[in-house]
C-alpha cells in the first residue's frame, strides 16, 4: 500500500462505536470558509491602512468599504441605531458573524450527508 493513502474499513471494525470512520468535510466547503476568513483579514487590513494612514498611505473614508460588503446583512441592520463609537467595531466584527454561518453550514451539511442527522 502507498504511502498516505487510508485504506476503509467496515463500520464492524472500524471501532467500539461501530461507526464508520469520520470523514473531513468537502473541499468546496473548506475553500470558501478559506476565501471568505482571507478576504475579511484582507479587508481588516486595508480598513486599517485608510483609517490610520499607515506606511504613508493617505487616509481614505472609503476604507472599510469591503468591510461593509463582507458584514452584510448584518452591517445594514446596525447601520440605523446610534452606536456612536462602536460603529466601526461592529463592521469589523460583522463579517464574522457571516463566518461563523459559513462554518456552521458546513458541519451540517457534512453531518447530514454522513448521516449523523436524519
């Protein structure tokens, strides 16, 4: 047998519980929760950049744009309320509540489809 392939084996023994063994989740999941964590600390970033002016960058109002884009829908709803200094908090901590979805769809999903939930 090649080195690091994993050979099955029956849920009979495959251990004590006699369930087969647990599979990673799927790719298509892992890379968009990937893409979507690299493009909020990207979006931190240059949120970071325009706000403080750092390495000479000039300050931009329009910075945390993509912060904005990334936080949706939940950006739209504090958008209203008067929350005076916490307002860029919360659009930098928007886009994880969104992560946090996406993670969570995914352990569903590789739930129901290995059959842990009917």
């Amino acid at each position: 047998m090649a080195r690091g392939h994993r050979r099955h084996l029956p849920a009979s023994v495959s251990g004590a519980s006699g369930r087969p063994p647990r599979r990673r989740p799927g790719w298509a999941c892992r890379i968009a929760v990937v893409l979507f964590a690299l493009g909020w600390l990207g979006a931190g970033f240059v949120f970071m950049l325009g706000t403080t002016g750092l390495f000479g960058v000039p300050r931009d109002p329009l910075s945390g744009v993509y912060l904005v884009v990334l936080g949706l829908p939940w950006t739209a709803i504090a958008a209203p309320l008067p929350l005076g200094p916490l307002g860029p908090v919360i659009g930098v901590a928007a886009p994880g509540v969104n992560l946090a979805i996406l993670v969570a769809l995914c352990r569903l999903r590789h739930r129901r489809r290995e059959g842990y939930l009917t």
